[in-house]
C-alpha cells in the first residue's frame, strides 16, 4: 500500500514544517504502507529536513521535463532530487486542467523522473461528462497509453499509478468502491499489456477523490486498490494518519 498526501497549494514553509511534524507524529510506525507527502516546492527542504528519519517519504508536486535551462519559474528532476524527494506527481488534473498539462508532456516528464530515479504518480481520470457518456475506460486507456509510451520503471517499485476520477476530486463525492474497483482492474489489464504480469500486479494503482478516513478503508479493501491519493484529508495530520492506518 501507499498512501501520498497532495497538499496542493497549501501551506507557507512554517506551516508545512507543523504539518510534516503532525504526520509524522499521528503516523507512528506505518506498517507495510509507504507514506508520503508533497508539499509545495518552496517547503520541500523544510519538511524534508522534518521528516528526516521517519518513515514518512518526500514527493513533489510537478516537475519540468528537463534538467535545467532557460524555462522560467519552472523545477527540475535533480532539484527535487536535491531536495530529497524520491517521488512527483505527474498530470494532476489540476495541471492538465489550469497549466494545459497534456499526455505527451506527462511522458516526457515520467522518463526524466525514472532517469532521476524518481518514482512518478502518474495521475489519470475521466470527467463526469466522459463518465456519462460511457467513455471512463476509453478516456483513461488513452491517458495510460499515451503518457506511460515508452516508460521503463524497471521495478514495480518505480511507478505509481493514481486513477482520480475528476468529478471526484475536491467535490466530496467519492467513486464507489465497485466504481472503483471496476477502473482499477481496468488499469491493472493495461498495465499488463505494457509490463508484463509481474509488474503489472506489484505496481501501485492508487484511487483518489474525496478519500476521507470514513470511507478509505472501504476503498482500499477492493482488490486492485493499492492506496490512494489524498487531496484535502492530507492538510490534518490526525486524518490522513486514518486514511493511512486503513491501507
Ligand atoms: C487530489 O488532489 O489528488 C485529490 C484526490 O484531492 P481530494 O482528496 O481533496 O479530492
């Protein structure tokens, strides 16, 4: 199991410093599930510098798909890595639906993350119309196909997959656990296809939307649920802890 926390923009460094400390201390020993949060860029070392020593891992947010260069306001694998994350979320969909983020974009970055030896959460999810008109699986087998093409985790262990539906995310509706079963399984086919069967079953395929510690247990009990991602319910130390301690 994993369990990411996605503070989104939350937080100046004195705030994500109290909350690092919060998680660590409401998470104790968690077990076989791997913790992680990502905070904002800027208290990336503040909260690295927090959780050192803890079980608690380091992600980012987003990166930019090269090194280093003239990309103005922007943040690189070997930054991160500097920082101390071993983990970045990659095609939110806030990114793809603010920062006109796109399936080829989100490839290029996840062969920068595995070249950096980060471990990419690579974000997929379909929009509620999409979902009324059928097309779920059609809309999140084109995002698989087209971010992941090429990709080498070379280890399950390297890649992270987050089903979001988008109509769920920050909205306080959550995909049934059947619903989400249902894409999960999905996903885990995909995955088979392009990975083989070994990998395929030891990747994580993380759900996330509106993940609450009432309903996470429920959730992380479907079959192919590895975890989730957590938006709103990672800003408390004490709920997200939880949500964990359901995984
Ligand atoms: C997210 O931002 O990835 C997310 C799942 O948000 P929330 O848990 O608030 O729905």
């Amino acid at each position: 199991m994993l369990v990411a926390g996605n503070w989104k923009m939350h937080t100046d460094i004195d705030a994500a410093r109290a909350l690092a400390r919060d998680v660590v201390d409401s998470v104790g020993d968690p077990g076989d599930v791997t913790v992680v949060v990502c905070p904002p860029f800027v208290s990336l070392s503040a909260v690295a510098a927090e959780i050192a020593g803890t079980p608690v891992g380091l992600g980012a947010q987003n990166m930019h798909a090269q090194d280093a260069g003239a990309f103005t306001g922007e943040v690189s694998a070997p930054m991160l890595t500097s920082a101390g994350c071993r983990y970045v979320i990659l095609g939110h969909s806030e990114r793809r639906q603010f920062f006109g983020e796109t399936d080829e974009g989100v490839c290029a970055k996840i062969g920068q993350a595995h070249a950096h030896g980060l471990v990419p959460i690579v974000c997929v999810g379909e929009t509620l119309e999409e979902r009324k008109a059928g097309k779920a699986e059609e809309v999140v087998g084109r995002q698989l196909a087209h971010s992941l093409r090429g990709a080498a985790p070379g280890s399950p262990d390297r890649l992270a997959i987050a089903y979001e539906p988008v109509w769920a995310i920050g909205t306080g509706e959550t995909a049934t656990p059947d619903q989400a079963q249902e894409m999960h399984a999905f996903i885990r086919v995909r995955l088979n296809e392009q990975f083989g069967p070994q990998t395929a079953r030891a990747l994580h395929i993380l759900y996330g939307g509106s993940v609450k510690p009432g309903n996470a247990a429920e959730l992380f009990g479907q079959t192919d649920v590895d975890g989730g991602l957590i938006g709103g319910a990672s800003l408390k130390g004490e709920d997200f802890a939880a949500i964990a301690r359901a995984g």
